[in-house]
C-alpha cells in the first residue's frame, strides 16, 4: 500500500512544470510533504525500513525524489517571482520587504531542514546520513542563489542548533540521569506550514495532514552524530556563512573549538577541517577564542603523541577539561 502511495505523490510531482506559476505548486508541496510525514519522520520506522529494505525502502525512495526535486523543481521549495525586465536599485534591494511566498516558502525550507536533522541523530544505515546531508547542502546552496536573506536565517538557524547540541552534549554528560533533551530548532508552527502548503487562490476546501514532531536528543550517541552530521553541513557551507554574518562565525568557532576537546575522532577531524577553511578564509578569531582554540590544539596534539594510550571518552573529557579554559560565546 505505501507504495502506492508514493506512487500517486510521485505522479503529483512529475505533473509539476517547475514554473513559479504552475497551479499545481501547492500540490507539489504538499506531495512532498506527504513523502517526509508518511515516511521520515518516525525515527524508527525509517531505521527499520532501511535496515530491511536499504534503497528500497521507502524511506529512502522519498529521500531521492525530495532530492530529485530540489535539483529539477527548485520553485517548489523556494518559490521566485517571474522576472521582470527592470533591474531594482541597491537600496531598493536593501530596504524591499519580503513578500508573503518567500516567508511561506523560508516556512517550508525550515520545516523540510527540520525534518532530515532528525534522520541525522538515528545509526546510519545504507548511506541515508550523507544522503540527507547532501540534501541539505544542495537545498541551502539553491537557496543562496536566490535569496541570501533566507540563506542567512536558515544558517543561522543551523549554526544555533549546533550551539545548542554542544550544550545538551555536555549536559548528558554530566548528568546522565538528565533525561531527553529537546532541541528547539527549526521548529515552525503548524498553522504556518498548513498556509505554506495551501493554494491561496482555490476556493476548493484542501484537507492537509501537518503533524509538530520535536527532536529529543536521548543519549550522548545520538548527540554525537547530530554534531557530526551538521558539521559536516556546514563544512561545505562555511565560506558563504562566514561571508554572511559574523556573529555565526563566532558561534562556528566555540562550537568546534568544544568538537576538538569532547568529540570523538570522527567529530574532531571534520571540525579540524572546517577550521582550516575558516582560518584561510577569514583568518583567526577574537583572542579569547583564539587562547581556548590554541589550548585545545596543544592538549590534542599531546594525546596524539601519548597513542591516545588507554584512552575513551570520560578520561578524555576529564584531560581536556583539566586543561582547557572555554571563552563564553
């Protein structure tokens, strides 16, 4: 049954021309929204799909054609006006307000984003970790060629949950009978969503599923891969974040100086590579993160040349932390 139900979502989706004015732009959206409730969003059922079915589940099909679209139908995501013949002035840019579609359309994106961070905390299973990171990326960087402005809330939005994931980490750590802890990004209202998914101009009663899901982060593991795969997102992405807004930087900063004292190897090396982009690009921070970034280096480069002997994770947080004095940012 389900995949006949991905089948008459996919015929939606094909029968879309990718015109920013095709009628069918809100029953494409609403196809794909359907896609992402039916079948990534129980974090649970997607690990089990894909563990029993791998690229033939259906999880994974509908990670393919949410990412077909992004690249052939982009409007449904980010819906742009027709051109006009008329170039606006700077300071008309500058001063425009946005308009109604591009604050439903930054309503779904958000939404959309929201929803494959989840898939980022579950065991990767088939390659769906790099999947959604490439969906992701390819998503914001469309994005970025359209409309900076939602590119920079977006990634702002991405560097916040970064921050907020460094915060839960040390948090169940310290206090492992904490509990689940909910990670408050990216969330949207469901009102906003059913408006961004609705066509305006029907008279036709639209009947639409929207369901709030939060993201509880449950244990330390799950956390782990939620900062490794958002790193990896920005990775790709920082030049045009730190072009953008350097407050965020800032935020990028903290954030991987705190992979490079508590991450696991994994986590470490792609925060070593992010900062080596930042540093060539923007050159080095401010000096209190720059004495916090020098001193996690040194207590790395020391656990390096001991053979990382006898070590895991506790007694690696507890040398680190004995060391190490992290800036408030």
């Amino acid at each position: 049954m389900s995949k006949t139900q991905i089948a008459q979502a996919v015929k939606v989706l094909a029968e879309y021309s990718g015109d920013a004015d095709d009628k069918n732009l809100s029953r494409g959206r609403i196809a794909i929204s359907y896609l992402v409730n039916s079948f990534l969003t129980d974090v649970h059922m997607v690990s089990e799909s894909l563990n029993k079915l791998g690229q033939q589940s259906e999880a994974y099909m509908s990670l393919q054609w949410c990412q077909h679209c992004i690249k052939t139908k982009p409007d449904l995501f980010l819906c742009t006006p027709t051109p006009t013949d008329t170039t606006p002035a700077l300071s008309q840019l500058r001063s425009r307000e946005p308009t109604l579609e591009a604050k439903l359309s930054n309503v779904f994106c958000s939404w959309f984003i929201g929803r494959l961070v989840r898939l980022l905390g579950i065991p990767d299973v088939e390659g769906h970790q790099t999947k959604c990171i490439n969906i992701i990326i390819q998503l914001l960087q469309m994005i970025l060629s359209r409309d900076f402005h939602i590119f920079r809330q977006l990634t702002a939005e991405l560097v916040g949950a970064l921050g907020d994931l460094v915060q839960i980490s040390e948090k169940l750590w310290e206090t492992p009978a904490a509990g689940s802890q909910v990670l408050d990004k990216f969330l949207v209202s469901v009102d906003d969503l059913r408006e961004s998914l609705i066509d305006a101009t029907s008279d036709q009663d639209q009947e639409i599923s929207v369901v709030e899901v939060k993201l509880f982060v449950q244990d330390t593991d799950q956390c782990e891969r939620l900062q490794l795969g958002i790193t990896k997102v920005i990775q790709v992405l920082i030049t045009d974040i730190s072009m953008m807004d350097v407050h965020q930087l800032r935020i990028v900063w903290g954030c991987l100086c705190c992979h490079l004292e508590f991450g696991e190897c994994d986590l470490k090396v792609t925060s070593l590579s992010v900062l080596a982009t930042i540093i060539h690009d923007s050159g080095f921070p401010l000096l209190d993160i720059m004495e916090y970034f020098l001193s996690c280096v040194e207590a790395l480069i020391k656990l390096l040349l001991s053979g990382c002997r006898g070590l895991d994770t506790k007694q690696e947080r507890d040398t680190f932390g004995g060391e190490v004095c992290r800036p408030a940012w």
